[in-house]
C-alpha cells in the first residue's frame, strides 16, 4: 500500500526560476515530491531508482516526453512509487516506459511508438494504468508478475500482441479496448491469473485472447470481433472461465477449450451474425435500476432501449427500420444522476450492438472552445473523433450558446461544428448535452438545426429528502461505515431545509454532508486520547451529522 510522503514541488518550464528539464527537476528531487511540467516537447529519458515521486502534466497542458533515438526507455523506475499523469511519451529503438517493482500510477498518458513494449510492469509492486492509450509499439502493455488494475485504456495498432499477462500476475483489466494487433489482443501465459471484463477485442491477427502454460483468467461481459484467429483459445492445461462474452465474425470455433484444459464457459454467445449481445443488457439495466430515486428516468431509458433492441432484431431480420440519432438532452439540477445514467446508457448501446465501445468522454465549455476564431471548430471536432463509437458527454451545455451570455462567438461555434457531425456520424456516437431545464431550451434554440439532433429531452427530477437518506446512508456503507439510526431525522431535516435552495445540488449536498461528517468524526476520535477500537472507527453518530450540518 503506498504510503503519502510530503516532499517538495518542483515547477518545470521553459522560463526563468524553473528547472528546464525533467531531468534537473528529478535530481533534486526528495520522496513524495511532486514535479509539474508545463506545456512543451522535452526531448530525454528518465531513469529513477528508489525514488517515490509525482509527474504531473500543468492543467491544460500538452506535455511531450521524446525519448526516440535514444537506445533506453523513455521512462524506466527501479523501485519506489512512480505516478504519471496526463504526459505523452515518445519511442522508436527501446520501450517507452519500464517500471522494475516499482508502484507505478499512469492515468491519462499516451504512449507511441516503441520496439518491445508500449509499458512494461514487472516484479511484485502493485500498479494502476486508467485512462491511457498505447499505440504504434511492437506490444502494448506487458504485465509479468505484477497485481494491479488497468482501466478504461486503449491498446491500439501494435505489431504484436496487445495485452500480455504472464508470471503468475492476476491484475484486473477492466473496460479496455484492444484493436489493431498484428498478433493476439490478450496472451495469458505461464500461470497468470488475470480478471478481463467488459473489454473489447478486435482486428487481431491472430487469437482474440490466447490462454496458454496453466493460466485461469476469469473471462467476463468481453466482446470479441473481427479477428483472424480463433475469439478466445485455451491451451492444455488451463482453466479459468468465460462468462457472457460475445464472441462474433472469428474463425471458427469462437471459444476453443483444448482437450486437457479445464475452463468453463457460461452464457457466450457464439460466433457469427446470429449473435446477440443481450447477456449485458440486463446487468446493465439492473444497474440502472439500483439507482436511487429517478422513476421517470427509467422508463424513458427502458422505453429507448426496447425501441433499439427491436430496431436492431427487424434489421438483422432483413427488414426496414427508421433512420435513428442516439443523442439526447438530460435536463436537471446538478446532483440528480446524469453523468452516471449517460455511463449506463454508453453501456447500453454497446450491449446491444449498436456503438461499438461504448466508451464515456465527458467534456464541458472549456474542452470545446478555443481562443479565437477557428480554434473552436478544430478542438471539438478533435473531441468529437475521440468520442466515436462512445458517447459524448457534454455537461453545462447551455454556456455553449449565445444567449446563454458566456463566451459569445466562440461558444457558438462549438454548436454549429457539433450540429452537422452529430448528423453525419449518427450512428457512431451518442451525443448527450446536460444542464438545466430552462437553459437548455435556450440552447436548442442557438442553432435552427439543433433541437432536431436530438431524440429526446429526459428530465430528471430533484431528490426527495427521503431518497437523499438512502444516498447518504449508501456513501456511508461503501465507506464501510455505521450510520447511527439517530441521524437520520437530522439528515432529513437537513435535506429538507435545504432542498428549496437556489444552488441546490441534490447528491453533491449530501456527498459535501458525508465527507463533513467523517471530518466530524476524525476529530472526536482524535480526542479520545488513544487508539479507537474497530467500532469506533466505523461509527458514524449523530452529533457528527449534526455539526456537519451546521447546527
């Protein structure tokens, strides 16, 4: 577990007073010290040992490590704790980034390039990648022996394999894309114990995923399309499982279990055009319901998704459907549950076939508009590309628009870009503007073609007082705390007070009650004079509530 060390906080740029290279900034670097970098192409490599240091990209910045023609890492670690965040790096001769039991964090970091692997993890430290995208490298992620996560990152157009697990490693990949690989998406190899779920795998040249020397991964909610080889292949000796995978347009079998193996499959979908994808949609359904609150939204949501599912069974049947957009406009006050139902629903899309992602990209006024004319256009249509096979989240979307009075032209132009995409690329991307009620009909109205893109308007509702109980009371178990009964006549009174104010924010209250009730707690255990016992810890009473909450 990696332990938060104060150290000290380096500034690199390309000005007076700053260190000019990462490197400079890493020699006098201390344990915990955080180094920001600004905008700029910082042509080196790094090298650390021992070090446990914080590497971060200054906000909005396009931080470039170019390490090609260098015959070294870019980015290697020897020990210590290593975070990256929001930093491109370059190869060509070596690997972009080696981490040697070391606790490497990488979160939002691109990765090109490269001859052996994109990023490469060994050893026994523990490890996070979310948020990447690895490409244009002989491999794409290499993870031999070490446990750790890897989320939400895109593996894309290497020569060799895209996922590489071996050693007796059992990370977690979870809602990874793997795309473009000259030879297997996944290779699980010499006992690794891999957990792969909700990952799509496509164009490979070989295996989707490739089970080999006494692996058990556990195989879950995949989508395997459009490779050479077989969807997934287990080798003698092998075990683990395959749950709800969709497995469509491989050779032939889809699933191979080698004689001696012993991996079971439960509810695959075969291989071929008769394949559904129907296994998620009720897992994701049931996630929405488990939401609190929201009656409306759900029906209109479970309205949409009939509508799909038999838009997509008449045209595998061969039978006319209508012309379809999947955008939609999800009016609201802040905290009633709109970012989460729009994850839910790229989920959706995906399950049904319908987006072949499903991936999430929220985006607000400031990724979308530039500093001058024609600036704007080219930063949304970038964000547009990204967002393709996924959906496009845009949150506040009425400061875009004119008469929304913040920003002008430049907002304006963010809308007349996305209108005329959102048409030609219908059936690639779901597009999803959010914001409140009355504001968002302002912004329909700043383009004569916007109103039409959109299918339809979800309005979701405040909470009640008693529904916000239940999302403190659901914050408090996820934390694994004991929520005392008598609290809650304090918090539905607190929520009630509140729930007529102008910035009122549903949820975001009742997480700002929480996290000031657990600060309320801290400091009452921290008066006890001694080490709290297990139920202390976990007990979360009234009086904290109370002073939380202001009275």
């Amino acid at each position: 577990m990696t332990t938060s060390i104060p150290g000290r906080a380096l500034l690199v740029a390309r000005r007076p007073g700053a260190y000019p290279t990462i490197g400079e900034a890493l020699a006098e670097a201390t344990d915990g010290a955080v180094v920001t970098i600004e905008a700029g192409e910082y042509a080196e490599t790094v090298e650390l040992t021992g070090l446990r240091v914080t590497l971060a990209a200054a906000k909005d910045a396009d931080v470039v490590i170019d390490g090609r023609g260098a015959e070294r890492p870019v980015f290697r670690a020897s020990g210590g704790a290593v975070v990256l965040t929001g930093i491109e790096l370059l190869a060509d001769t070596s690997s972009a980034v080696v981490a040697d039991d070391t606790e490497l964090t990488m979160d939002r970091c691109t990765v090109s390039g490269g001859r052996g692997p994109g990023i490469a993890v060994r050893g026994a430290a523990a490890f996070t990648l979310t948020g990447c995208v690895i490409s244009a490298a002989e491999q794409g992620i290499v993870v031999d022996g070490a446990p750790g996560r890897i989320e939400d990152t895109t593996v894309e157009d290497v020569s060799g394999d895209g996922i590489t697990i071996g050693f007796g490693a059992a990370p977690v990949v979870r809602d990874c894309t793997v795309t473009g690989c000259g030879l297997r998406g996944f290779y699980v190899y010499q006992y690794a114990r891999p957990t792969i779920e909700g990952c799509a795998i496509s164009r490979t040249g070989h295996e989707g995923i490739a089970v080999a020397h006494h692996s058990t991964p556990v195989i879950e909610r995949c989508a395997v399309s459009d490779v050479r080889g077989t969807g997934i292949a287990f080798g003698a000796g092998c075990g683990g499982s395959v749950t709800a995978c969709r497995v469509e347009n491989t050779a032939v079998p889809g699933i191979a279990i080698a004689e001696s193996a012993t991996a079971t499959v439960t509810a695959a979908a075969p291989a071929g055009p008769g394949a559904s994808g129907d296994f998620a949609l009720d897992e994701m359904l049931a996630e929405l319901d488990a939401m609190i609150g929201l009656p409306g939204v759900k029906e209109e949501v479970r309205a949409l998704v009939d509508e799909l599912q038999v838009n997509e069974w008449r045209r595998r049947a061969g039978l006319p459907i209508g012309v379809a957009a999947h955008h939609l406009v999800f009016a609201g006050a802040p905290g009633t549950g709109k970012t989460t139902v729009a994850r839910i629903y790229g989920k959706l899309l995906k399950a049904l076939g319908i987006l072949p992602r499903g991936q999430f990209l929220e985006v607000s006024r400031r990724d979308l508009v530039g500093q001058y004319i024609g600036h704007t256009a080219e930063k949304t249509a970038t964000v547009f590309e990204e967002a393709k096979g996924g959906v496009l989240f845009i949150d506040e979307a009425y400061t875009l628009s004119r008469l929304a009075g913040s920003g002008g032209d430049f907002g304006q132009e963010a809308i007349d870009t996305l209108v005329p995409l959102m048409e030609e690329h219908r059936n690639e991307v779901a597009v999803i503007v959010a914001g409140y009620t009355g504001e968002m009909v302002d912004f329909l109205a700043a383009n004569h073609g916007l109103a039409s893109r959109f299918g339809k308007t979800i309005e979701f509702e405040d909470y009640s007082p008693g529904e916000l109980l239940s999302i403190f009371g659901r914050m408090a178990a996820a934390g694994d705390y004991e929520l005392d009964p008598g609290a809650e006549p304090v918090l539905v009174d607190y929520f009630r007070r509140i729930s007529g104010d102008v910035n009122f924010g549903n949820a975001r209250d009742a997480r700002r009650l929480f996290e000031g009730a657990r600060k309320a707690q801290s400091q009452r255990l921290r008066l006890l004079g001694r080490m709290p016992s297990v139920e202390e810890l976990r007990g979360l009473h009234a009086a904290d509530v109370e002073i939380a909450a202001g009275r």
